[in-house]
C-alpha cells in the first residue's frame, strides 16, 4: 500500500476526531476499537478487498451485534432481514454508500430515493420478469453454443485454463447480446479489449474486466466513507486514479452503444427494448435524460450481470469438482436427462432439482453479494437486542456471515445442495441477490445463465484443477481471483 493512501488513512483520522461525540449514541454496541471511533477500519478492510472477512470475524470475536463503523451496526441475526429489508412504507431506505456507484444518473440499484426506486423499478420490472426470459432464452442458449465450440478448441490444446477469464468473456457476451442487440465478442478473440470512445472523438483502448473490476472497488471504498467521493478524483493514489477513470470508462462503453441500437431503429425482443419501451410510452420519445438513464441502467446491467454470473459459475465447479459425492449426484441427473457434449436449453434445465439445489447452495456457500447491504434506521430508531439504534445510523445484515452461522445451517462450511432439497424454507437466509423491495432485478437472467453454462460445462468436458484452493478477493462482489483448471472432452464427435 503506497504513502499517498496512508496519508489519506491519516488525514481520515484526524477529521474522525471532529465527530467523536457522535459515537456515544451506540456506546453498548461492541466492536473494533478503531470501528467504534472513525469509519477508518471499515474503509481499510474494504480497500484490501476483505471487508466481508474483516466483519465476520468481528462477529466472531463481539457476538450478534457488531460496531463496523462509528455510525453503522452489523447485525447477524435472520429475524432482521424482514425489518432491516423490508417491502412497502416499512422499507428502510437505502444508505448514501450507494452514491459511490451512481453513473451519471441514479439507476434502479443505486438510487435511495424510494419514489424514485419505485418508477425504475416499474420501467424495468418486465424485463427482468421470469416470462421475459421466455424471449431472452434463445439468445443466451446461441452463445452459449459458441462458447462450448470455443471451449472444444481450448481442450483439444490440452493447458491450462483460467475459467474465471472464460466465464468473464461468456458473461460479457451474453449480458451485451441482451442489453444491446450484439454480443460483444470477447469469447470469439478471447478477448476482452475493447475501444473506448470519449466525447471528443478520440478512443483508447481498455481491458472492459479490469475496468470493471477497479470501477466497483473504488466505489466499494468510497461507499465507506461517502463525503470523500467528491475529493476522490484529486487524490494520487494510483487505485483512486484507476477507478476514476474505469467509473468513467465503463459509462463511455454503456452509452456508445445504447446511442447506437437507439439510432439503429431497430427491434429486438431483449432487455434494452423493453427497457426503450417502457420509457416512450413515458413520454412519446426519447430525450436525453432518458438515455442517459438508460445508460445508467445498461452500467448497472454490464457490472452485475456479467460479474456476478462469472463468479458464481467459477466458484460452483471449484465446489463440484472438489466435492465427489455432489459430482457424482450432479452428473447423474444431467446424464439421466441428456447426452454427453449436449448443450441443453432453459427449459430443459430449469426444473432439475438437484441442479437448481447445486446452484443456490453454490451462492449460499462462496457469497457473491458477501456483506451486509446498508441501510438507514428511519425516524424513531429501532431496538434490537435490548440496544437502541437512532435514526439515522446504518444497519445492515452480513451475508457472507449469516450464509456460515451454525444456528441457520447446522453444518455452514459443508457444500451440500441436499439441504435445499429438505428445506425449501432456507432461501429467506440466503442474501446472494438481496431481500425485500430492493432485490435484484437481474437474479433470474443470471440463474438461467448459470444454469446453462454449468450444465454444458460439465456434459462436454472432465475437469481437474490445478489447485484445491481457491482463492478469492471482495471488491465490491466476493470472486475468485482466478480458477485455473484442465479440461478434457467427455467424448469426442
């Protein structure tokens, strides 16, 4: 970590000490010292990219109720998702951590306005519906073809692979065929450098995982700390610079090519026609507002869409592979259902249980969505625990720690999908996509990805890993740094 960081940890100090008498309000509350004092600590753990870590240790360590920041509670309790993420008028409001991810205008997922929420949430509500996946299905399943033609190629090589990369690529693929009409190609050139254009005309050349990557830290670090975003782009330290300009990166590539399928005049039954159309029918035409509301969205779609299906599908086979007995149970079903180096469809897969049940346990046991989401304890505070929380203090529920707490799953660190199976209920503690009225509109497009790309995978290709240990970095998701693995064609044709 270089100076010009550690001086701005010093700076934060220092300007900690001006609001200390603020800390009183949650003096029963336990926790890190530093925690309890100045957002200082929280900011450092999510700058390594171990803030989830960080605070499941503290609940380790302080118990149920844990100090995380000299203004936010982390509660590690289920009976307070429906409070804390609930539906309606009784929903807390979001955090101003998510300005940190606001692109040029709030989108569905970052703004915390709740009439604002509820308007893009109309917009898009159908198009992220399961009918909608109806139309979508065939355009993921044609990639997803192209993928495992791509894969044959790389097999027939006989190296290693980083399928973390690949699945970045498919996820790429798929989620811009969606959102723009066109897939944009990384599996084909294997490949994810793109051209950016900036307003000026002039492009430049950018890796779109990298700059997704820095994008969602740097706002993952700033969430932390909100009042800094508008310093953030003076201060030297190579990760602000970084995130500066992927933030500004990303939002080029979004808006170059919602202006292009706009101009086009073109029709397609995908994501950014429905998106399109729910907005002219707001108003009869297209102004520049709503495009780059659209953008904001299409930003929203690209990061979340491509990331969390990427890193979800490369942690499920690390788990598969590693786990014989879920393996062998796995590839019963698949192979009772379909041949070998057969690429199924949605509605071949969608009702396999033991598939559907590898999937969720698959996200319940990596933690994609890994920390406890913030939200704002409104007027008249709350009580939990016997402690009062004030209104206005952050509260959140930490994923990744309730999705390993021995009290909700009995054996936590066990990768075991038979528990779906037994226990439908589960699925209320597992927080991958959210809860409440904030839930994530894309979690069933990434499902059916997921569902596709895992089930082809392991039709088509044996896999062995080149390491039982995987490891993994928490930017603003939780992914595998890579997954680095050999295949070998099932059965040749």
């Amino acid at each position: 970590m270089d100076s010009s960081f550690i001086l701005l940890l010093g700076a934060t100090s220092l300007l900690a000490a001006l609001v200390l008498s603020g800390t009183r309000r949650l003096k029963g509350i336990p926790g890190p010292l530093l925690a309890r004092w100045s957002p200082i600590w929280l900011f450092y753990h999510a700058r390594i990219g171990q803030r989830y870590l960080a605070v499941h240790k503290a609940h380790l360590q302080y118990g149920r109720m844990v100090r995380i920041s000299r203004n936010q509670v982390s509660i590690n309790d289920a009976n307070a998702i429906p409070v804390i993420y609930g539906h309606g008028a009784k929903a807390f409001l979001k955090s101003d951590y998510y300005h940190s991810f606001v692109a040029g205008t709030p989108s569905v997922f970052s703004t915390i306005d709740k009439k604002d929420h509820a308007r893009k949430r109309m917009l898009a509500s159908h198009a992220f519906s399961i009918r909608s996946l109806q139309s979508l299905a065939p355009f993921v399943h044609d990639i997803v073809l192209g993928f495992a033609t791509k894969m044959d190629t790389v097999a027939d090589a006989g190296e290693w692979i980083d399928t973390m990369k690949w699945f970045n690529f498919l996820a790429w693929d798929v989620i811009s065929d969606l959102a723009f009409g066109e897939a944009i190609g990384f599996v084909p050139k294997a490949s994810d450098l793109v051209e950016v254009l900036e307003p000026s005309g002039k492009t430049y050349s950018e890796k779109a995982i990298h700059v997704v990557d820095c994008r969602e830290h740097l706002a993952s670090v700033i969430g932390t700390v909100p009042w800094i975003r508008r310093f953030s782009k003076f201060v030297p330290d190579p990760f602000f610079v970084r995130g500066q300009k992927s933030a500004t990166g990303i939002t080029l590539i979004a808006r170059e090519r919602v202006e292009k399928r706009i101009n086009s005049g073109g029709v397609r039954d995908d994501l950014l026609d429905k998106l399109i159309s729910a907005r002219m029918k707001e108003t009869g035409s297209l102004n520049d507002a709503q495009i780059t509301e659209l953008t904001a969205e299409a930003v929203t779609i690209l990061i979340a869409g491509s990331h969390t299906a990427a890193a979800s599908t490369a942690a499920i086979l690390h788990l598969l592979v590693k786990e014989e007995r879920v393996y062998k149970a796995l590839m019963k079903e698949l192979l009772h259902a379909f041949g070998e180096n057969e690429v199924p469809t949605y509605e071949q897969l969608k009702d396999l249980p033991y598939l559907q049940a590898t999937i969720t346990e698959g996200l319940r046991f990596h933690g994609t969505n890994a920390i406890g989401l913030p939200r704002i304890v409104p007027e008249g505070g709350m009580v939990w625990d016997g402690h009062f929380i004030p209104q206005g203090t952050e509260v959140s529920v930490p994923s990744w720690t309730l999705q390993h707490t021995e009290e909700y799953w009995g054996d936590p660190f066990t990768f075991r999908p038979e528990r779906w199976l037994e226990n439908p209920e589960l699925r209320k503690y597992n927080l991958t996509f959210g809860a409440g009225s904030r839930t994530c509109l894309g979690k069933h497009i990434v499902n059916m990805e997921m569902l596709l790309v895992l089930s082809t995978f392991l039709l088509r290709y044996n896999v062995e890993l080149k390491s039982p240990v995987m490891k993994t970095v928490e930017r603003f998701q939780h992914e595998p740094e890579a997954m680095v693995v050999k295949i070998t064609r099932r059965c040749k044709i």
